[in-house]
C-alpha cells in the first residue's frame, strides 16, 4: 500500500521550459546594459534590446544548443566576450529570481494528495536555482521532506540513490510503502526501480528532455500523460 509519494520538479510538477525563458529573460536584461559587449558598428550608446538578446538566446536553445547556448547567441549578435563573462551569465541564470508559477492541474493534485499521503520532493541541480524554483512556484507547505542532491554532493545527483535513501530515513518508511513521479527516463527511474518503489513516469507535452534510455531497470513502472491521473493511479498501487 502506498503511504508516501515522492515527486520530481523540473518538467514533473511544472513545465522547465518556463524556468528556461525566466533565466534567458534574466541573461538578456544583464547584456543590454554592458558598454563592453557593444560591437564597434553599433556605435556608443547603442546595445541590442533586452528582447533581442533573449530572442536569439532562446533560437539557439530551441534548435538543440544546450551547452553552449551563451556563445553562440552572443557570437550571433556580434558582441565580444570572454571566459569570464560566459561565468558571470551563467551565475546570473542560476541565481535568478524566476518567473514561474504552478500549472492548476498540479496545484490541484498536491492539495488533494497532501490528504491522502505523505509528499516529498527529490531534485537535481545547482544551488540556488532549484531553491529559487521551489520558492517562487509555492509548494513548500505541501511537503513533509525536501531532498535538494546538490546538498548531499554532486556525486549524490539522479541515478544515485542517496537522495531516495535520505528520504526513506527521514520520514522513516519502506520502499515499497512509495511511489515516486517524474519525467526523465535517463536518470530518474534507475535507483528508485532497484530500491523497490513504485515508479510513474509523468509525460508532459513540453518536456525538455525525452531520451529513452534502452538501459535495463531505466524505464518507470507506470506512465501516465496528465499529473491528473496520477491520484486514480496510485490507488489502484
């Protein structure tokens, strides 16, 4: 019988691609006002606006450029830069204050699960940017445990199963007393799977990251294509 329930954040509880647009929004806003990036053609005083910026940064994300997204936008728009400053939007992305809110449909069902079950949060990535996420979507109060890996370690981050052990011993229950949501076959699944809970994959419609990872033990359980479903489904578990 599932007692507890765990989620995932980025692309489970709401969709990443907002956070992304935020952070770029942030990154676009920092560059229009640096003298220094101005290209000598533009002439003093003139930068490219914050939208054209954010524009470009988001054409180059959206055509698959994942890890060098700020070079070549930046290469795009014909501005100088160095090591230093990729540093410094990249801080600035991670650090921003986003401008995200939670779907209704995911509002909905935290209110009604918190009823029924015990919640708690799982999630990957840098400090602040994932703190800043969970403040700035509101979701605190629905979680009787918050596990950020980053806090156990990097080495701690999804497929390791620190994070789900952290969470077992903290709110002191079995594995196969819980069911764990999330979206990303390629890590999510793997160390749940082998700890024995019960594993739903939430396929949102503007998920960033859709690799199937053909790894033995990868695959969740159960998959569903609404978080709406999700209460129906864990009944019947």
């Amino acid at each position: 019988m599932i007692t507890t329930v765990v989620f995932d954040l980025d692309d489970t509880l709401y969709d990443e691609i907002e956070y992304c647009k935020s952070g770029f929004k942030a990154v676009a806003e920092f560059l229009a006002t640096l003298p220094e990036t101005r290209p000598p053609s533009m002439g003093e005083g003139k930068a490219p606006p914050a939208e054209r910026i954010s524009a470009v940064l988001w054409e180059q994300f959206t055509a698959g450029n994942r890890t060098k997204t700020f070079n070549s936008a930046l290469d795009e728009l014909g501005l100088s830069y160095d090591d230093e400053l990729i540093g410094e939007l990249i801080e600035i992305y991670r650090n921003h204050s986003p401008k995200i809110s939670l779907p209704q449909d995911s509002r909905d069902v935290l209110c009604e699960l918190s009823t029924k079950y015990t919640l708690a949060l799982l999630t990957d990535g840098f400090l602040p940017a994932q703190q800043l996420k969970v403040s700035a979507l509101g979701i605190e109060k629905y979680f009787k445990s918050i596990v950020y890996t980053e806090q156990l370690g990097r080495e701690c981050w999804k497929p390791s199963p620190a994070g789900f052990e952290k969470i077992m011993q903290t709110l002191k229950v079995e594995a196969e007393d819980m069911a764990y949501v999330a979206d990303n076959e390629k890590k999510d699944f793997i160390a749940p799977n082998k700890l024995g809970f019960s594993t739903i994959q939430l396929i949102r419609a503007a998920r960033i990251h859709r690799t199937i990872s053909g790894e033995p033990g990868a695959s969740a359980q159960y998959t569903i294509c609404e978080i709406s479903q999700l209460s129906g489904l864990l009944e019947k578990l």
